[in-house]
C-alpha cells in the first residue's frame, strides 16, 4: 500500500473530488483545502509529505502557498495545476522550488506517476538526512577513543545532551579532553550548521574577559578605538565553549548569570540591550563547588552552568583505553612524519599501561609523537617515548628540545648496554657509524 500525506488545493469542488478519489485509490492519507489560505493553515496543523496546488485562486493563491510551504516545510514537495496555456506559470514555479506540475486538462495515470516521483524524492532527501545525521554523529564521537565503562558512560551523556538546549558543564583534570567533549555536544546538536566559538578564560587577562565575552562600544576603555563584538555575538545562533570557567571575575560572572537568565547583555560602555540565542559549554579542572563554599564563585550562577554535568575521568582511572589511544596517536603522527605501519613493543606497552599520566591525554599524545620522532626502526621501544623521569623541563623552565631528548635517550640506552656500541646502535635503530658520529659530537660540545 502507498504511503504518503497529500494535501490536495483548489478551489474547483469538482477538482478536488476527482484528485482526492484518483489520490485515495492508490492507498495515500488525502486532506484538501478549497483556497490557500485553509492550505497553509493545514500544512502548518499537520504536516504533509506533498502539496498539489492549484496556481490560480482567489485570495492566497497558489504561488503563494508554494512559497510559504517551501520556506517553512522544505522537505515538503510541492506539485502546481496549471491552466492550458499558462506554462510560464509552471517555470515560475519551478524556479521557486516546485518538484513538478500538472497541466489541466490531466489524467489519473499522469497524477499517479508525478505523485509517486515527487513522494520518491521525498523518501530519497529524507534518507540522506538521515544518513547525514548518523555520519555526523560518528564524526562527532570519533576523536573520543575507548572500550572502557568510563568512556562509555562520557558517550552516552554527550548524546542525551546534544540535541536539548541545556547548558552542560564539563569538568576533568587538564588534558582529560574536555574540549573534544564540547566539541562532540556542537556537532550532535541541532546548532551544529551554527558557529562554534571558544573563549579560554585563564588565558586572556582579568581586565579583558568582560571585553571578550560581551565586546565593547568605541571609546569604552584606552585602546578601544573601534566597536568590537564580543563572543556572545559571534555564537549567536551555535555554541559558546568557556574553558576553565572558574577563572572569571565576581564581576563578570554576575553579567554571565544574566546572559544564562534571559538572553541578554550590553557590551562594555554600551547602553543598548542585546539579546542572542547562543548555547554555553562551560568546562574546569577545579572544584567549583568548593569555590562556592569559599565565596569565590556565585552559586546562583554554579546551578545555572551545571544543569547537565559530565564528568571526564583521569586516563589513570580508565587505563584499558590507552592501547587504543597509543594505537591512534601512532597512526596519526605516523602518517604525519611518514612512517606508516609502526608498531609498540610489548615492554613499551607495559610501561606505557604502568604509567600514571598526570598530563592525561595530551601526555600520552605528546609520548607517542616523541616516540614516533625518534625511532629509526619500525618498532617503538621504550627509550622511545621518554615519560616520567625520563623528560623533565630544563632548570631555566624552557622545554627540553628534540636533540637534547635523542642525547639523552642515546646515552641512557649505551649505559644499559654496558657501553656496547652494536647492541646499543642495533637498539636504538641506527647504524654504529651514527652513533659513533652522534658521540664525537658530544664529547665535542662537552656533552659528556
């Protein structure tokens, strides 16, 4: 049995009657409407699959039933009865989005087979959606990698939350990766065609936080030599993700409550209201409960964050995830650095399980790149991937840079092997010449 809604327009009772028994004896749900008017009531009542208008009535007439159908419903297909001799109605309508027409006088058989395409082209934009919808939907949880209880019960939450509009507030230890699960929110949700836009709050100064968020008029603090807007403007319409939320000023957190509130704010030394429809991501590695407690945050304004709160445990607490996330990276920055098909030895994958990661995720991450960087061979070893006591910063605070790391991996591995400069070359990847070479250049520069 045919499936479809139809509404069917006209205002010739006559018309009607005959399209309405053609349409029921091919098993569609039929309604009809005798001018435009009740047609755009209907459509907007009940919803249908496809509109069969006529063009000429009196009052709303079927041009206008086309457009308004198509601006409000475009997945609604909509078909126009034309008079003998009026077919540039038919092209007009066709350039406003029309599927097809029907030119009076007509046959069932035509009616049936316009009416079976334009339903076909229905059922097809609604499966592509569909599809769309599902692929986006893998592509917003695919950066989010693991098997682990803790992640899955992260995955479940990123998709009951994504398409309300509640405010969500993300809180784990630094590199836990909170902003991959704002992402994942954005791309779930009914905004995800809407902006994006990310404000860190600890990295921009105190004095300029209430400028970012809100923007400023020209002349409303020195510098100010022009009207900015803010990112509650850019994000109108999407998602604003405010990273390490508890940084923010008792000051700007009352102007934050009332955005959350009603919608609305000024921007600095502005007088005008505004008001945007813009989604909050909020996400921290503090206690915002204990700043409460402390008077440090408004608690007013920590209910209003944390209407869907989702906790992102540490990597120490889900360590059956990091073979899956070494075996990412690996393929990630292997690719990058043109060494494909690399492997993890299986004491390095001991270690790699042993460790705590204190840096979470991005640890890892920056593990694995090092490892990736470093070895010669196909297979990273242990000296590889220099975590814990193995890296540390420089005294002066600056980062230990890439030749200082293969120093340092080079001597640790010769001191393992007893000062053996085949196993410790044959370890390492590289030949003995490179290594002799890698040597005489230490001892050069006193190195060792």
């Amino acid at each position: 049995m045919a499936q479809g809604r139809i509404l069917v327009v006209d205002d010739d009772p006559l018309m009607l009657d005959f399209l309405k028994e053609a349409l029921l004896r091919q098993g569609y749900n039929v309604d009809t409407a005798e001018d435009g008017e009740e047609a755009l009531r209907k459509v907007e009542e009940k919803g249908y699959d496809l509109v069969i208008t006529d063009v000429r009535m009196p009052g709303v007439d079927g041009m206008t039933v086309l457009e308004s159908v198509k601006r409000d419903f475009a997945d609604t297909e909509v078909v126009v009865i034309t008079a003998y001799g009026t077919i540039r109605n038919a092209v007009e309508a066709m350039k406003m989005g029309a599927y097809d027409y029907l030119t009076k006088p007509f046959s069932v058989d035509e009616v049936e087979v316009v009416v079976n395409r334009a339903l076909e082209r229905k059922r097809l934009i609604s499966e592509n959606i569909r599809l769309k919808r599902e692929l986006e939907k893998v592509q917003g949880l695919r950066t989010l990698i693991g098997q682990s209880h803790a992640i899955r019960k992260v995955l479940e939450m990123i998709e009951m939350v994504a398409p309300t509009k509640a405010t969500v507030l993300i809180h784990g230890e630094s590199g836990t990766g909170k902003e991959l699960v704002a992402d994942a929110i954005h791309r779930l949700s009914p905004r995800r065609d809407g902006p994006f836009v990310k404000l860190n709050c600890a990295a921009i100064p105190e004095s300029l936080v209430e400028s970012e968020l809100f923007g400023h008029e020209k002349g409303a603090f020195t510098h100010a030599v022009k009207r900015s807007r803010g990112r509650f403007e850019l994000a109108d319409g999407g998602t604003l993700l405010l990273d390490e939320i508890g940084e923010i000023t008792p000051a700007v957190q009352a102007k934050l409550l009332r955005v959350l509130q009603d919608g609305t704010f000024q921007r600095v030394g502005g007088e005008g209201t505004l008001r945007v429809d813009v989604r909050v991501i909020a996400t921290t590695n503090r206690d915002l409960w204990k700043a409460v407690q402390e008077g440090k945050f408004r608690e007013d304004l920590y209910y209003r964050l944390q209407v869907v709160p989702i906790y992102i445990p540490p990597l120490r607490e889900r360590k059956e995830d990091i073979p899956l996330l070494v075996q990412h990276f690996l393929k990630m920055y292997g690719e990058r650095e043109g060494k494909e098909g690399l492997a993890v030895s299986e004491k390095a994958m001991e270690i790699l399980m042993d460790y705590d990661w204190p840096g979470n995720i991005r640890e890892l991450e920056n593990a694995v790149e090092r490892a990736v960087i470093l070895a010669k061979g196909k297979v990273l070893k242990p000296e590889h991937f220099l975590i814990g006591s193995m890296f540390r910063e420089e005294p002066d605070g600056g980062a230990t840079t890439l030749a200082e790391m293969e120093r340092r991996l080079i001597l640790k591995t010769l001191r393992e092997e007893g000062g053996n400069r085949t196993r410790t070359a044959q370890r390492l990847g590289i030949s003995v010449r490179t290594l002799r070479n890698k040597l005489h250049q230490y001892r050069e520069r006193g190195l060792i």
